[in-house]
C-alpha cells in the first residue's frame, strides 16, 4: 500500500493544477483502490456541491448505480477508455445529476483514473444556442438572398414601375417592404425610408374602414405569399400617413425566384374619388326615386280626386248663398289661412276647396284631396305621415305621406271629423312645426303647405262630447265657409239642372232632351237628401232613360193631393237599351274602371261580378265607352 501511495504521489506530482482546470467539463482523479479523490478541478466541485478538491469520496455520489459503474471500471481497464451516461448521479445534497460519464486511465499508475462529468443539460442548451444560429444563420443568408432578388427586380423594372399610374409595392415572405414605386409613395404619402424594410401591412392596412382591427393573417396580402394565392380585391382601405384612409383595389400576385416562393407584389389604384361620384350618382338615382315614387303617389291622390265633373269647376247657381259662397272664396284665397268648410254630404265642399286652391298662390302646386274616411284606423297613419321600408309588416318601400305630397300646395282633409283621436295631436303639430316624421324614420322633413278641412257635421259638438281636440278646431276653424244644402237654396236647381244635363248629354254622345215645366217642378219641390250629387245622378239617369226629346225624372216624390202623377211606360227593348246606355255611361264615367272603389260596379250598386257578366251578354265594346 505504501508503495502504492508513493507511485499516486509520484504521479500527482507530474500533473500541475492548472491542467485540470484548464479540461473544458467537471474532471477528477480517483483513486479506485480507497474510492478517494485525490484532485479535482472547480466544475466539478460546483457540480457536486463539493468545498474541496480532494480528500472526499466517489461513491456517495454514485445513487444506487454501483453494479453499472463497476461495469464501466472493467470496460476502462479492458479497452482503456469508456463512457456511459445509464449511471444515476447526485451531488453532495442529493440532488440528481444528469451526466455523461468518460473515464481515462492515468498512465504510470493502475489504480488512478480521470473522469471526466459532461453536464447533459448543459450539453443540450449548447446544441440548442448552435442550432438557433444555424437558422438564424441560415435566415439572414435567406432573407439577404431574398432583398438581391428584390433589388434586382426592382433595379430592371425601375423606368416601368415609376412611370406606372398605379401604385406598386413589394413585400417579402417575411411581410416587409422591399420596394415601392413613386406612385404609391405619392398616393401613401410615404417616403421610401419610411416603408422599407418594415412591416408595411401594420403601416397602411391595420384598420378596416369601421375602424375595426385588421389582422395581418385575414389579409389578401399575407395569404398571397403565405398559400401562394393571387387575390383580387376591389374595396379596401389604405391610411395614409397623415392618417386619412384612401378607398383602394388591389391585386396581390405570389412572386417566385428560381421556383421558390420569395414574396409578393401588390399593384392598386385608388378609387377615392370614383366611390364618392358612385355614391353621389346613388344619392341621385335614390332621390330621383324618391321623387318619381312621391309624383306618382301624388298622382294617384290627384286621380282619386278628379271626377267627371270637375272638368268644369265653376259652382253654378245665383242665390244669395251662392253670391255670398263665392265672395267668401274670392276673400280667402289670395290667403295663407286656413279654411273649414262645413255642410251635408253632396253640398260641394270639394268644389269650395278647389275654387280657393285655384285662386291662391299655390295654384301651381297639387291640391291633395285626402278623404279621412275612406282609408282605414290602421292605414291612415301611414297615409298620413308616410313610411320607409320595414317600419311595419307590410312596409316593402319608402313611401312619403299625404303631408309630404301637399308640401308647397294645399292639403284638403275631407271629413276631417273622421281622423283618428289619438292621431289629432300629432297632425296638429307636424302643422305647427311645419315638419313630418315618417314611420320607422327619426329624421324630420320639412314642409310647407295650406290646410283646407271639411266636415259633415258640427266640429263645435264633437269637441264638447271629446270626440275632437279643440287645439286642432283652432286650427282649422281660421276661415270658416258654410255650403247650405240644395232644399235652402231651390233657386239653384234649374242652372244646375242644365249645366248637369248638358255635361251628362256631352259624355253620352246624345242630344240633350228638353226638360219640360213639370219635370223641373218636380226637381225644385224634391227636398234632395243628397244634395248637388243627387241632383247629377238624377239627370245622368235621366238622360240615359229619356226618349221622345223629354228629360225624363225618376224620384221617390209623393205627389201632392189631388195632382196626377205622370207616368212613363217603356217597352222591353226600351228597357233593355236604356240598361246597355246606363252601363256604357258608368263604364265612361269611371274610364272603363269595373271594381273597386270609384268604379262602375260601386256607381251602379252591384257586385263586380254582375256587371261583367252583363258586359259579356250585352256585347259592350272598350270602343263604346272610351
């Protein structure tokens, strides 16, 4: 043993400290004999946990692991050398090591080894650090093999891309900017410096026109040279520097050098000023529609309003009432004021409305004839106010209200008592505030019109009985105009009777009959129920009926005691000409109209059907009646 540690000593002696440190990895010499080590360098003592170089023991390091590591001591004795990374170690606190241990023997000695403890952890973090740099290595040569392609496309395309009236720009496989053409650094406002080499989707095309993010994976551009896509957009937005966005198209191509993919080139024009002329021409095409839709829903009002009669508007008749009506109208008209026309059904109320119309200074504007109670409780509010598309079930289209369609003319609410209470109020304040909001809108329109009201009965009493708002009668009641029925003015029945007679003869095609002494007694003693239309509708009757050149006078009139009603007989075929003439009347009457309100089968009291089928056997022809 002496001798032993004499030749350890020996060789100790031979082998200076600094060659242990100076091994790259933890290194130690053991003395396999006593398991004692006799030097080590400083990473081993850090990797053990150890304070010294020498004097402690190996195999407390050796976790369980003795048979493997007495396998590695034959292996290094037989071959000279081993390494085995199966054996468990731990250092001085029990910690566990993961290592690769490689043993030498010492020369001049049997019992001295080196062993040498490589760190695999720390082994791996190296591989790591190397590979890293190989690919970081690698993707500089890449991208810098990468920027020469760009650059000398772009260097042999210069003249081409800088006379381009489009903007011109390329970007890498890595979403930079390579180069850009003067058009689109004018367009950008971008100088070269500012987009070349920086991410240029994040610089022009981070925001969608709502302001909402623009992720660079959802854009066109990205998928061009990411999937090898060619995307043609036509609306999107870039930012310009200062950070006003320009209305662009694009096409983005995947560009390729020697069949690898290298980027792509964006080409894009901006169609700023295109969108505005679109949207401004929209505008136009949609108020040019709105304009032929309100003409023609004024049209339909102005049609519903024109009878037969009103070819002529004069108010016939030369009674006091008469005289004293047309000073009225004469007194109002060249005024802003409002009127309220009361009197019976068929006392011509309308004819009043329109005579003041035709004398004001809106004469050249419509007079919107709006009947309260032919439209529904439903309806009339829409009617009234309008509407826009999807305001309610039913809504397919804007429409624009009978207040609308009056803006600039009169308006003329017949049976004005007919409006809706819960709709008064609102009428009366789009009068005052001179604005109408239709349904489903929030936007107020202007307008401008006259209010003209009529009424069949006492507004004064249905205010009373709350079945009318008194603001509202306020409002109307500016000009009151009373038409006193036909029965307090008899000395208007006979040039009322002829101005009928000679208007129904006219549309008949027929030579007016001669209206004897008793016929007009007749008519002057009826107290007329119906008034001035009741009046026409007995001489269009008449006219149809009449033969021998006499007005022949159908009334519900009881003779007066002991006077002898005159009678009329009419044959069969009389009977059957006279039922043909009628229906060709009222076909004229309302231009060939058969069902439906104001037409031929409401004139005559039948149903729609009937009438076709009288039509059909009677051979009336359109000829006869147009």
């Amino acid at each position: 043993m002496v001798s032993g540690m004499l030749t350890a000593m020996s060789v100790l002696s031979l082998m200076p400290d600094s060659l242990l440190d100076a091994v790259p990895h933890a290194a130690l010499i053991l003395d396999t004999t006593q398991d004692k080590i006799v030097a080590s360098n400083r990473l081993c003592q850090k990797l053990l946990a150890q304070d010294k170089d020498a004097g402690f023991r190996f195999a407390p390091h050796i976790a369980g692991d003795f048979a493997r590591f007495v396998v590695f001591l034959d292996e290094l004795t037989h071959r000279g050398h081993a390494w085995r990374r199966d054996i468990s170690l731990h250092d001085r606190e029990g910690l566990p090591l993961s290592c690769e241990l490689r043993g030498t023997p010492i020369a001049g000695s049997q019992h001295l080894i080196m062993l040498t403890l490589i760190d695999l952890h720390e082994m791996a973090r190296h591989d790591q650090i190397a590979e890293a740099s190989e690919v970081q290595r690698l993707g500089l040569l890449e991208w810098q093999r990468a920027q020469a392609f760009f650059s000398e496309l772009e260097r042999q395309n210069q003249l081409i891309l800088n006379a381009a009236g489009e903007g011109i720009y390329g970007v890498n496989a890595d979403g930079k900017t390579t180069f850009v053409n003067r058009a689109a650094r004018e367009m950008l406002g971008w100088s070269a410096e500012d987009l070349l080499g920086r991410d240029i989707h994040s610089m022009i095309h981070h925001h969608h026109l709502n302001g909402d993010a623009y992720p660079a994976h959802d854009c066109p551009i990205y998928q061009s040279f990411r999937f090898e896509q060619v995307n043609r957009i036509e609306d999107e937005v870039f930012w310009r520097k200062d950070g006003k966005p320009i209305r662009v198209e694009y096409v983005s191509t995947p560009i390729y050098d020697q069949n690898v993919l290298a980027g792509a080139v964006v080409i894009f024009r901006d169609i700023t000023e295109r969108k505005e002329n679109e949207r401004k021409l929209r505008n136009a095409m949609e108020e040019v529609q709105a304009l032929r839709e309100r003409l023609e829903q004024e049209n339909v009002y102005l049609q519903e309003t024109i009878a037969s009669e009103r070819a002529h508007h004069d108010i016939i008749g030369c009674s006091p009432a008469i005289l004293q009506l047309l000073s009225k109208i004469d007194l109002v008209s060249a005024t802003e004021a409002s009127v309220l026309i009361s009197g019976e059904a068929g006392t011509g109320k309308a004819l009043v409305a329109n005579a003041i119309h035709k004398g004001s200074p809106r004469r050249r504007r419509s007079l919107i004839h709006f009947k309260c109670s032919a439209v529904t409780s439903d309806a009339i509010e829409a009617e009234l106010f309008g509407q826009i598309r999807g305001a309610f079930a039913g809504a397919l289209r804007d429409k624009p209200g009978v207040l609308e369609l009056a803006h600039n003319g009169t308006l003329f609410l017949d049976d004005v008592d007919e409006l809706p209470l819960n709709l008064q109020g609102r009428i009366l304040h789009a009068l005052q505030e001179r604005t109408v909001t239709r349904l489903g809108d929030t936007r107020p329109r202007d307008i401008d019109l006259r209010v003209i009201a009529a009424s069949r009965h006492n507004l004064e009493t249905l205010t009373r009985r709350g079945r009318f708002r008194e603001e509202l009668l306020m409002f109307l009641n500016v000009f009151p105009i009373a038409c006193l029925p036909l029965r307090d003015r008899r000395e208007d029945i006979p040039p009322l009777a002829a101005h009928f007679l000679a208007l129904s003869c006219k549309r008949l095609n027929i030579k007016p009959p001669i209206i004897s002494k008793i016929s007009m007694e007749k008519l002057v003693a009826y107290d007329w129920p119906g008034n001035v239309r009741e009046l026409q509708n007995v001489i269009d009757r008449g006219s149809i009926i009449s033969t021998g050149g006499k007005l022949q006078i159908d009334l519900a009139v009881t003779p007066p005691q002991g006077a002898v009603a005159e009678l009329t007989v009419l044959s069969e075929a009389e009977m059957t000409a006279a039922q043909r003439s009628n229906l060709v009347a009222a076909l004229r009457r309302t231009d060939g109209k058969v069902a439906g309100e104001d037409g031929a089968a409401q004139l005559l009291g039948i149903q729609p059907t009937t009438l076709y089928s009288r039509i059909k056997k009677m051979q009336i022809t359109a000829e006869e009646w147009q």
